[in-house]
C-alpha cells in the first residue's frame, strides 16, 4: 500500500465528512436562525446546496478513485479485504444519498417553497404541510448521509 494514496485517501474522506458536518451543524441551524419566512429560508438553503454540490461531487469523486487506488495497489489480506469492500459499498451509498438529497428532495423543496410564498391564503397551508413532510424526509436522508460518512472515515484511517 502506498503511503501517500492512503494519507490523499483519508484526507479527502475527512474533508468530506467535515464539509458534511458544516452544512449540518453550522449552516442549516444559522438559516433556521434567521428571521426570515420559513420559504424564503429554504430558498436560500436550496442556493447554498446548489453551490455546495459544485464542490462536493467532485470530491466525492476524488474519494472514490482515491479508495479504489489505496485498496487496489496493495495485497489485501481477509480483513483488510472486507474493510475495503464495506467503505466501497457505503460510498456508493453516500453517493446514491447525495444524488437523492439534491436531485429529488431539495429540488422538490424549493418548488414547493417558491409555490408557496406565491399561493394564495387558501392554499398556502397544504403547500407548507407538503414541504414539512419533505423537509422531514430530506433531514433523515441528511443524518442517515452523515452517519455513513462517518463510517467511510472510520473505514478510511483503517483501511
């Protein structure tokens, strides 16, 4: 095993997880912080994402080659083998969770936030509900994201 593929390995899987833990834990409560209507909000957290996916898909990329080069150029003995295969399979995952969040769950976030702040009194309340449910959903695929982040760095240091 190449030391320096392993440290670029481990490395970007911090950078990842760190990045994740600030939109998280800095970001979403600063918005929520805000004395802004509660759409206005979510239109702004779907900006930050937007930009936040123009960093993160390519260093999520990076890990992925970085794993696969650390993991492919060295002998694997059984348990390292393992260890190789399960942090493959949870970025594959974190990639798929990734892709959802911004593709399906923010997407239909701010359609539904943007609908919302245009809709009259009458209609504005089933919108809101809608957009809880989704915002609801769209915090479980977060923490469930960050969790298996937090995996892949674990399984990253001990590869």
């Amino acid at each position: 095993m190449s030391p320096y593929l392993h440290t670029v390995h481990v490395l970007l899987a911090g950078v990842w997880l760190g990045s994740l833990v600030f939109t998280t834990l800095v970001v979403s409560p600063a918005l929520r912080a805000m004395e802004w209507r509660e759409s206005e909000r979510v239109l702004v957290r779907s900006r930050i994402g937007h930009q936040f996916m123009r960093l993160a898909n390519p260093l999520l990329a990076l890990l992925a080659v970085f794993l696969l080069l650390d993991g492919l150029t060295a002998p694997l003995p059984v348990g390292r083998l393992v260890r190789f295969l399960v942090e493959l399979g949870l970025v594959l995952v974190v990639a798929g969770l990734a892709a959802s969040h911004g593709l399906v769950f923010g997407r239909r976030l701010r359609d539904l936030a943007a609908h919302e702040a245009e809709a009259p009194p009458d209609v504005a309340p089933r919108l809101t509900s809608a957009r809880h449910r989704v915002q609801r959903i769209s915090f479980s695929v977060s923490i469930v994201n960050l969790l298996a982040s937090l995996a892949v760095a674990t399984l990253a240091v001990n590869l």
